[in-house]
C-alpha cells in the first residue's frame, strides 16, 4: 500500500503545481487525462497459507496409482503396424521394435520406437505421464517425419482399459491443423492395441493407424 501511496502523492503535487501556474488550463489536462486513465488491475488472489501450499505442491508432485499403470508397460516390445493413407485404402504394413522405460523417479514414461515405414527409416519418441492437477493423462510425440510436437490428452476408462487421447496435429500434406484421437487399450499384461483417427478429405474420422503391441520375453 506504501509504494501505492506515494506515486499517487506525487501525481497529486504536480497537479497542485500546474494549477498554480495555469489555472486556465487546469481542466482541459485533467480531461486529457480521464481519457488516458488506464483501468485499475484486478486485485491479487489471495495465496494459501505456507502448510497448504506444501502439500498441494507435494500433491502435484507424487506418482500415484496412474503411474504405476504406465510403470507395468517397461521393457521391450514389437509392434505390429498398419496405415491407411485415406478411408477404404489398403493399409500399409510395417514391424517396429519398442522401448519403454520409466523417467524422474517414476513420473513419466518414454517410448523410443524404431523400424522401417513406408521404406523409410522411422524413429520416434512418446512421453506420457499422468497430470495430478488435470486428473488426466498427458502425451507427446516426436518423429523424423516432421518437425513438430503433437500433443494429446486423456481420460482412463477402467471398464475397457483404455486411455482415450485427443489432441491435434499438423497434416503435413495440407499444411493444416487437424483433430487427432488415440485410444490405448491394455489387452492383458503383454499385449496392448493402439489406435488413431484423423480427418478425411470429407470432413470426417477414419481409422489413420493401428499398432498391435506384443512384450519381448
């Protein structure tokens, strides 16, 4: 409140100054300077006391069951891949080879996948973690095939195991944005089904890619 009071102090004994000089002109410069007036900034929220502040940040920070839930994935893994290029085309097949592992103490999963697609070298990266504020959870991915970062977010459905992604990413053949879906389906302990939809030439979904994933022994 001090460093409040004493800039309005000063504006007031400039005001008192100018009057003194230029009476005549005193309204016209105050009128100017209604119409400059800035708006007032919203008040500050009020901050949680230090205890609550500790344990929401501890709350944030701590994995928890939907960690573990992507901890059970670690290890090695192939995946059998198919592409449709558009709706009703023959898909393309490819094998990749996986590999998941745990980073920063159990908070996030990465996916290092590698193959050959399209007869071309592939290589790609995922993190995925489970975002304690949001109650959801969180991906990204990476690839030698573009230049951007596609980022999705998703619900767990406990009735069919299945993590339901949406997000958005650039088709690269338009150069437009478009709507993605992924669901994630745990089939049992050594089997999972990833699934993606994109958008069509007509405006609607179609199954874009599907990988069946089978653990190394």
């Amino acid at each position: 409140m001090k460093k409040m009071i004493l800039p309005l102090f000063a504006l007031a004994a400039l005001a008192s100054c100018q009057e003194e000089k230029k009476p005549a002109e005193a309204p016209v410069v105050a009128a100017a300077n209604t119409e400059n007036k800035t708006e007032a900034p919203a008040p500050a929220k009020a901050m949680p006391d230090q205890a609550t502040m500790e344990k929401n940040w501890k709350d944030y920070m701590t994995p928890g069951t939907e960690h573990g839930l992507l901890a059970e994935a670690k290890g090695d893994w192939v995946g059998e891949m198919k592409m449709w290029q558009a709706p009703g085309a023959p898909p393309d097949s490819s094998t990749i080879q996986q590999e998941n592992r745990m980073l920063l103490g159990g908070r996030y999963q990465q996916s290092i996948a590698k193959g050959n697609v399209m007869t071309m070298p592939f290589e790609g990266i995922s993190t995925v973690g489970f975002d304690n504020h949001k109650k959801k959870y969180v991906s990204t991915w990476i690839d030698n095939m573009g230049t951007g970062v596609m980022n999705m977010e998703g619900s767990w459905d406990a009735t069919t195991k299945t993590i339901n992604f949406t997000g958005k990413m650039i088709n690269p053949a338009t150069k437009a944005e478009e709507d993605v879906r992924e669901t994630f389906t745990i089939l049992d302990k050594d089997h999972h089904l990833m699934t993606m939809y994109g958008t069509g030439p007509d405006g609607k979904e179609f199954k874009t890619m599907q990988i069946h994933y089978t653990r190394k022994k």
